[in-house]
C-alpha cells in the first residue's frame, strides 16, 4: 500500500521583534513625521500650516528674526501679528535665556550645514516677556530646518494656567482646612528648611507650641461648632500677630498650634508668644449666642536654637513640647521657654 503525500501548511514566518520594539519602531516613526514635514515642504506651505495650529508657533531665521507666525502666538506675546514678522525674538527673552539661545542657534546653523538634516530640541521651561511687559512662562521646543532658506519652528506651550492650578492644589495640600493656617505636614516641612537655613547662617531659630486650655470642656459644654468657631477665632489672632513674612503658623493637631520663627531668639519669640496670649484672652463669643463672661485661655511653650544645643529640630520641637506642659503643669494660661 503505498502511502499518500501529506500536505503541509506553511506557517507565516516569526518576527523577532516583540510588541514592545515594534511599538516603539512606530512611535518613533511618529514622532519623525512633523520633521519630515516641515524638512521637505516649502517655506510657504509651513506658513500657511502653523496659521491652523492651536499652539503658539512663530518661524525665525537663521539671524534670529521672526520670519512667520500664527495667531496663537501674537496673542501669547501680546502683540499684533503682523507687528511681530521682523522683530528679534530674543528681544522677548529674559537676559538669563538670551545667551544661552543664542548659542543654541548658532549651534544648530553649524551643525544642519555640516550634516544637512534637521535638529530637534525637547521642550524646556523658559520666561518669555511680553510685549505689555508681563512675564509668561511657556515650555518652548525649537526645531531647526536646514535647507536653502533656514528656519527655525519654535513651538510655545503656555504654562500660566497649569501653574495658577498647580500653585493653587500646593495651597490647599499645605492649608488646614477649618483654620486656613498651615497643616501639621507643611510645618513639619518648612521646620526642617527653615533649620537647614538658620542653622547654616548661624542665625537663630524658634518654636512656639499652643495648646488651648480645657478645651474639651468647652466643646462639651457648647458643642463642636462653637468649638470650631472657637479654634477659628484663634487661628484669626495668631494669623494677625504672626503673618508670613515673620514666620509660619500652623495647626499643629487637634486644640494645638505652632510657630516657627526664623531669626527669632528665646526673648524676641516670647515677645510674640505673650502679644498671642493677650490676643487669646480677649476672645469673646457674644457674637456666637454665648455669654460675656466666657473665655478661653492658651498655655504655650518655646524652644530656641542659638548656640548649637539643638542637634536637630526635632529635638527643639521636643524641648518646646516639654516647655508647654510644664506652662499646664503650673496652673495654665501660662508661656513657659525651654531651659
């Protein structure tokens, strides 16, 4: 019996390059398009381009002057379109930026005569002044298109709203939210760059931790509302005796406070820490349907860095901790410095 062929299926052949190269082949492949664009078409035709862009985009020459623009870009500058063609673009560079821009133009000149193909430049964060005078930072990338007419295709990216929102989640990531002072993350935070400084400078530094006096007793007595009222009405009187440029207030957890006072000595932080406590006695709650006879008080401690007795902050944030429950220990409403 003679046994018939088998036919065999040919399989399609494997590629040795796994999904990750290939896709990173074809971002890079991508990625090479706007060049490959902006290298083989006329200068005429990237003008015409750019005008349809929603990013700011201007075209200089190989000397620096503004060849071509679009309207997102004289809005950005504040200045008419047709006023930008022909103005030097370094003229809206802060000095900081000029020379090293101007380096880099003529780098890219040398090099594209050299070789003959583009150069691409990644983005990076640079002040532009505008024509009103104001300031902007853009993240700016530069690509540098050899051919018989040289061109330079700046793309600006405006950084403004992104940093108004970035400043403003910084606030609030630093910001107790009931007392509008600063949380006990940020005063740990500022404690430690505010010591590097001082104690490098051979300054003087100090702590002032605020705890207010039965205050338990005052919640259970009037509620939590009052009780937050409470704590608002002395974090309004430290922010007033403390403002920024002095030092940082915080709440440093639950009925306490604290303060960190750069260049304060022991005698300077107790000046505060007593136009504070003044402050706190003087409180009232009329306004909150409570009667006039009712008070509060606060017992405070204080801790200063001056002559290296300190080997950490945390240690003098310790001997102010040690400080005011001594201040409790002695009858409250009392300010207590460590010895």
């Amino acid at each position: 019996m003679t046994n018939s062929p088998k036919l065999v299926r040919q399989q399609p052949a494997l590629s040795i390059v796994d999904d990750a190269a290939l896709a990173a082949t074809q971002h890079a492949k991508a990625a090479e398009l706007p060049l490959n664009f902006f290298e083989h078409s006329s200068l005429e035709t990237i003008e015409l381009f750019i005008q349809h862009l929603t990013e700011p985009v201007i075209l200089v020459n190989a000397n620096g002057f503004i060849r071509s623009c679009n309207q997102r870009s004289a809005e950005l500058l504040d200045c008419p379109q047709a006023s930008l063609k022909g103005q030097d673009w370094r003229n809206f560079l802060t000095e900081h930026h000029q020379a090293r821009y101007d380096n880099l133009l003529s780098h890219d000149v040398q090099l594209g005569t050299n070789c003959g193909h583009p150069v691409q430049h990644p983005a990076q964060e640079t002040t532009l002044i505008c024509a009103s005078g104001k300031a902007k930072d853009v993240e700016l990338s530069i690509s540098y298109i050899p051919s018989h007419e040289p061109v330079f295709v700046m793309v600006m990216h405006d950084l403004t709203h992104h940093k108004a929102e970035n400043q403003k989640l910084r606030k609030l990531a630093a910001t107790d939210s009931l007392t509008q002072l600063a949380n006990r993350r940020y005063f740990d935070e500022m404690l430690q760059q505010h010591w590097d400084e001082c104690t490098a400078k051979l300054r003087p530094i100090s702590v002032v931790i605020i705890d207010v006096d039965y205050f338990k007793v005052f919640n259970d007595q009037f509620g939590h509302i009052q009780g937050d009222e409470c704590l608002r009405k002395i974090a309004k009187v430290i922010a007033t005796i403390v403002p920024i440029e002095i030092g940082l207030a915080a709440r440093y957890g639950g009925e306490e406070f604290a303060l960190i006072l750069p260049n304060h000595n022991a005698k300077m932080a107790l000046t505060i820490a007593q136009k504070i406590q003044q402050g706190i006695n003087n409180i009232r709650f009329t306004d909150q349907g409570l009667r006039d006879y009712v008070s509060i008080s606060a017992s405070q401690g204080i801790a200063s860095e001056v002559n290296g007795q300190f080997r950490t902050s945390l240690a003098m944030v310790c001997a102010a901790d040690t400080a005011l429950y001594r201040a409790k220990a002695d009858g409250r409403d009392r300010i207590n410095t460590s010895l």
